[in-house]
C-alpha cells in the first residue's frame, strides 16, 4: 500500500485484491455497460443523510442572516497562509465558486444547477474548469462548522457569492435559501459522450463525424459538424461545449483563439443555459469586472484533480509543485492576468477597455491563449500578490467575442453608455444564474427575497382564500362523470397537465393549469384535438359550479376516473385530492422556456419526438422520465401499467393496452406482460415495436414498444410486475398505482405541508 500513490492513474483491476476490498473488481457497469440503470431512480436515499431528522426549511428561518453575512464578509478581507487570497481579497475567488455552482444548470432537463450543492462531488468536483473551488470550499468550511445545519452547502455557497459582491460595491438584488444539500454524486445526470480525461479542453482532440469526412468535430464528439459549416449542433440535452467545462472553453473552440467562433459557442451555450443575449452579456462583463485568471505553471505539472489525488492530500486536488503552488504560482483554467485595474471594485472598466484598445493575441506562462492592448499607453492592473508591480490587462478570447459579434457589441455599447442600466442588468442576471433551478418563488426562504417576480420563475397568482370543501369535491366528482368523458379522457387529461414536473428545477407541474395554455395546448403528445374537447367541457363544469380553478378541475378531473376504473374492476378507492391550485395567464407564461418541459420520451403515453437529437433507447429516456418526477421502481412500474390499461396512450394507439377492458383499472398489463403464453415479436430489425403472439395457434394478440416490454424484460422491473401479476396482485396495483398517482399530482404542490401532501387512498 506504501507504492498506492504511484500508482494513481493505473488499471485498478490489475494484480491480487488486498483482503477482498470492496470496489477493486469490475462491477455492473463495466460488465454491462448499456443495462437500464433502474437504481438511479433510488439515489441520495434517507439513510445516506446525517441530517434526515431535520426540517431544513426551519432550521434556515433559525439562522440569524445578519450574522452569517457579517463572519463571511469578515472571512472575505482576511488571508491564510495555506491558500493567500488574490489583492487581499477573497471576493473574486468566491464569486467564481458560487457561479461555477450555479452554472452547470441547463434548461433542456433542468439539471445542474446549485441548488443541491453538487460542486462537492464527483464529476463536477474534479472538472478542470472548477479547478481550485475544493480550496474554496475548504476556507469557508469553519463558517459552515460554526453554523452547522442551518445553512445547507448549497445555500453557503451562493450567499458567499453574495456577500462577496457586496463587499466589493456591487448591489446584488437579493438571495434566497432553501437549497437542500445532497449527500451523493449524482449518478443520474449525462455529462456528455467523452468519458473523463482530466485534461484541458483545448487539449481534447478533435474527432471526425461519421458519414462527413471533410468535417471535424473542433470541440469533441459531443458537436456536430464545424463552426464555420451549416451542418453545426450540439448534443441534447448538453448545454457547455466541451466535457469539464461550465461554459466554454475561453480560449476559443479547442483552443483556436478566435473570437467569432468563441461567440457562436457563447451563444448556444448561454441560451442552453436558459440566457438571453442582454443576460449573457451582463453576466460575462459584470462577473469579469472582477478578479484574474491564473496561469502562472504549465497544465502538464498540475497534479490529479481531487477524486484522483492521494490519500494525503485529504480531498484537495490540482497540486501545484511551483513555488508554494499558490499565490503568484497559481493554475487554474491556464490563462494569466486581470481584466481590469481594480479587480475587487464594481465599475465599468472591463467595458471601456475592452473597447478603447485594441488587442493582440499572446499566450500565458502556461500556454495558454489569451490578448493583451496593443497600446503601450493602456492601464495596468496591480499584481495579485507582488507589492508595487503592476501587469498587463488580460482579455480572454471569449471576452474578445462580445467586441466582435454584431449583437453582443450592440449591447455592450448599450451597457457602456449606461452604467446604471448595466449594473441592474448583471444584478437580475446574477440572480437568476443562482436561483433559476429552485423553482417557483414560494420555495424561497429568508428576509432578502425581493418583492418582484419574474417570468422565469413561471408565476401563478397568490391563493387568496380559494379552497374546496369534501362536498365540493363530491359535487364535482358526479358533475365530471355526468359529462360523459370517458376514464381515458379524464385520466390522460390530468396526468399531461401534472406530468410536466421535474424534480430537478421544480418547474411544471398542474398548479397554473399551463396546460390551457400556450405552448402546452399545442404539443403533439397532448393530443391537441382531444385536449381541446375535454378542456371545453371542463370549462362548463366550471361555469356551471362557480368558483373552482381549472388546475383543480383538471386534477379532480383525473381522479373521478381513476375511482371510475377502479370500481369497474371491482375495487372501491378514494383517490385522495388536496385542492387550492390556482390558474396561471398567457401573459405570466414564457412559452420558449416552458416548451423545454415538452417531453421527448414520454413511455407512460408511449410517446416519442423523433425530431429530438436524442440518440439513445427509449426506454433510458423512460427512466430519465421516471427520475425527473422523483418516482421509484415499483411507483413507476404500478403508474405505467395502470396508464396502459386505461388506454392512456397520446394517439389513442393500442399498443400496451395488454386488455380486453380498456378503461377499467385491472392489473391485466402485468398478467399479459409475464406469461409465458405468449411470444413477442419485432416488428422491424429496429427493434422498437413488438407483436404479442400465441404460443398456441400463433395468434397476434396485442402490440407493444419498448417502453411497455422493458418491465418484463429488465431483471429488476420484472421482480415489481411479477408482484402485480400475481393473484392477489390486482388489489395491491390499485393502491400503490393511486398512491403514486396522488404523489405525481402534488409534486408541484409546495404551499401545502408535507404532511397534507402525503394523504392516503382509502380503499
């Protein structure tokens, strides 16, 4: 074992196990490595977490936020020996940390993000562009001893950010907490294509497309195509544009230093990352008015990043063996110097400068692309740590990109002519960055959450008192049945409506009745034509009754039918409802945003929008499905296969419905779907649809995909069916199918107390 840290980097399955260590022979995913990954859907499970008896949301109102903010801007102007922060100053250092923790988030699945704290974990701990944030976590962690479980990592991480601003004289526009900590990698979310390499991405090399060889791939095999060609895209649902990177790669793709195709990278990034061009702008410009860059020693010296480092290094990694291996020595993304001459102090110096001179490419100590004014004459900036020496301003090739590209100038200049109207801009931007995947705004906590609402946080008008009593409820029960919809119209109806939640931004969900309007009315998977019939009835129950939000209606709505099925199939169930959801407008909706909600596999309707870039089986989109609205094996095995019975397909096609009794909640689907009297058939050398034919007579009796034959083909989902399938099955189906779909109707519901929430059927 004395010989380990030599051996860093080398095939861990080589040589004898030492006592039969856990962890040091192949396991599932190097055997198998494209199985369906069932147990993502059960990650960060209660027992993983220290603090499982706690109420993070009343221990964060406990904190005293005064003086929490006064140790932190205290800790800020101060320096240790092992880390010295940059101009005395540890503003800049943190403002990065707190970015880089927000930045991953994108809009195509809502994940990343910092609303989980996973900067402290693997992969996102060791990509090369958070090199050095375990430093900066490591000095606040006496903060967060001193105030222990009042402040999630998550929440910490974003207020230093905050505070640093402050004390640099920018006005932030608020914070909020309620970030709730995980205490696990995330193992569910894709990173992209390329594996870990742990270089810098410039260092990536490039890869040619298949079918064009004329065109490399610049940025790595998660692009498509070259910059410079119309044929150009870059994977769904990614968002940065080269692995281990935040945005982009600021020396250009892969290294090019050149602007133009610096900014067409900016642009597809930052939209991806839910960022119109004014924000993306203010973001780059305001966040550059602060700190340097540091590139003072080769990337080639730089030790491992921490998951890789040796166990003496106690979680830090990227060890620098120059000098002290910080201070004037230190590496981060390559690139060396400061962008302004005052780096801890808010103004418009980036701007003015950036195009007042003119700049001329050079490269860093390290290597590294970056520009420097041609004019001998421009300002300088003080050095990080020499006293009296003064250094060349610094520009990224990304900064470069904004003077450049037509509509990034257009707003700079607008910025240049206003300081004022800039430093509004970049405070709404910061404060998006860090709070756009909490969800909607009553999720927030604490004494600073501004008044304002913005589109982005998908508004619903404030409940001013509106609920529904048990005889209500009843009275819309019989008046819903008496319409005539069938269970499928019902059910389908309130199952689109809710089913847009995702667990990883909490956006979507049935609370504002979105599904009304645009962009929800329109999308192919919510069968546009019968959507609109059942809406138009719906609107008469209501303007029959009187005073009921169609978010309520429409969930109700679901539930008479599932009662409906349920009695038909001989089993009596109240399908719990919690009303008090209120009706969202048109005008208070960002269609472009709320269309990314839009499913591209949606296997409880057997939808799939083969227009997506998704080029991965469907039934991992299921499962990406399943996961984004928090359901476990057996919740999403009883959902889907109650689905299929009552014919809850988008299209009203048969395939999955394994039953004679369309409608009527039975537990037919596992029945079919585990027999042996059958054989199943693709239709196709794709492989994506199926024929159910008799081993006797070889008779064709239902059709299937994927997404229906996954639950006995898979070894895990085939272990929950088989439980529905038994004799005594079919009661148990109904009631975990209505418990998990009560769940799935309030996972937007997060102004109802948890204990509510959980209401049970009563059978």
């Amino acid at each position: 074992m004395k010989d380990h840290a030599a051996t860093q980097g080398a095939c861990p399955f080589r040589g004898t196990r030492i006592g039969g260590a856990l962890g040091s022979e192949p396991q599932l995913d190097h055997w198998w490595p494209n199985r369906l990954k069932v147990d993502l859907l059960h990650q960060d499970p209660p027992f993983a977490n220290p603090l499982k008896d706690e109420d993070y949301a009343s221990r964060f109102l406990e904190l005293d936020l005064d003086a929490i903010k006064a140790d932190i801007k205290e800790f800020l102007t101060t320096s240790v020996e092992w880390w010295p922060s940059d101009y005395h100053n540890y503003g800049p250092q943190m403002v990065r940390m707190a970015w880089h923790s927000a930045g991953t988030y994108r809009i195509a699945d809502g994940r990343g993000g910092a609303a989980q704290g996973m900067q402290r974990f693997a992969p996102i701990n060791s990509w090369w562009d958070n090199g050095n944030t375990d430093k900066s976590r490591r000095l606040l962690a006496p903060i967060k001893m001193k105030y222990g479980s009042k402040i999630s990592w998550a929440d910490l991480m974003v207020l230093t950010g905050n505070c640093a601003l402050e004390i640099m004289n920018f006005p932030t526009f608020g914070f909020a907490g309620g970030r709730i900590d995980a205490w696990e990698a995330d193992k569910a979310t894709y990173w992209g294509p390329e594996g870990w390499n742990g270089k810098r991405p410039s260092e990536a090399p490039a890869q040619q497309l298949e079918g064009h060889p004329d065109q490399m791939v610049n940025r790595g095999i998660r692009w498509k195509g070259d910059v410079k060609e119309e044929y150009y895209d870059l994977e769904n649902p990614l968002a940065a544009t080269n692995q281990s990177l935040i945005y982009v790669d600021p020396e250009g793709p892969n290294g090019n230093g050149v602007p133009m195709d610096s900014a067409r990278d900016i642009r597809e990034t930052f939209s991806r990352m839910a960022m119109n061009d004014e924000e993306t702008v203010a973001l780059i410009a305001g966040g550059h008015a602060f700190g340097k860059s540091h590139g003072m020693t080769p990337a080639d010296q730089i030790g491992s990043a921490p998951e890789g480092a040796p166990m003496a290094a106690m979680g830090f990694g990227w060890h620098n063996p120059r000098g002290n291996g910080n201070g004037a020595d230190t590496m981060t993304n390559g690139i060396e110097g400061s962008w302004t001459p005052n780096p801890t102090t808010w103004d418009n110096d980036y701007l003015t400068n950036l195009f007042k001179f003119e700049w001329q490419q050079t490269t860093s100590p390290a290597g590294a692309t970056q520009w420097t004014p041609i004019d001998p004459n421009a300002p300088k900036t003080p050095d990080a740590h020499v006293p009296g020496q003064m250094n060349d301003l610094m520009m990224m090739t990304s900064d470069i990109a904004l003077k450049v590209d037509p509509k990034y100038r257009e707003v700079c200049e607008k910025f240049l002519n206003d300081f004022d109207y800039f430093t509004e801009a970049f405070s709404k931007a910061w404060y998006k960055l860090v709070h756009r995947d909490m969800g909607p705004k009553v999720r927030y906590l604490g004494k600073e959450v501004p008044a304002e609402e913005f589109l982005w946080q998908d508004p619903i008008p404030r409940n001013d008192g509106y609920s529904l009593s048990d005889a209500d409820v009843a009275t819309l029960k019989d008046r819903i049945l008496a319409t005539g919809l069938s269970v499928q119209e019902l059910v389908s109806t309130a199952w689109a409506s809710a089913s847009t939640f995702r667990k990883s931004d909490n956006r979507g969900g049935a609370n504002g009745a979105r599904l009304r309007l645009e962009p929800q009315r329109s999308w192919e998977v919510n069968n546009p034509d019968r959507l609109g019939r059942v809406l138009d009835v719906l609107e008469g129950v209501k303007a029959d009754f009187g005073r009921v939000s169609m978010a309520d209606l429409i969930v109700l709505a679901g539930c008479a039918g599932v009662e409906k099925a349920a009695r038909d199939a001989g089993v009596e169930v109240t399908v719990p409802f919690v009303g008090g959801r209120m009706d969202t407008t048109q005008e208070l909706t960002d269609v472009e945003q709320v269309n990314w909600l839009q499913p591209v596999v949606d296997g409880f309707r057997n939808y799939i929008n083969e227009s997506v870039g998704y080029h991965v089986a469907p039934e991992h989109l299921f499962l990406d499905k399943a996961h984004l609205l928090g359901l476990t094996a057996p919740e999403w095995t009883a959902i889907t296969g109650g689905l299929k019975v009552l014919a809850g397909n988008y299209d009203g096609a048969s395939a999955g419905v394994f039953t004679d009794r369309p409608g009527v909640l039975t537990n037919d689907f596992f029945k079919t779907l585990c027999s042996m009297d059958y054989t199943w058939e693709p239709q196709g050398e794709d492989e994506m649809t199926f024929a159910l034919v008799t081993r006797e007579g070889g008779e064709s009796r239902y059709t299937a995909t994927r997404c229906d034959l996954v639950f006995g083909a898979n070894a895990q989902l085939r272990q929950v069916a088989e439980v529905y399938a038994a004799d005594d099955g079919h009661a148990r189906l109904v009631k975990d199918f209505v418990k998990a779909w009560h769940k799935v109707m309030m996972l937007d519901r997060f102004d109802v107390p948890a204990e509510r929430a959980k209401a049970v059927a009563v059978c």
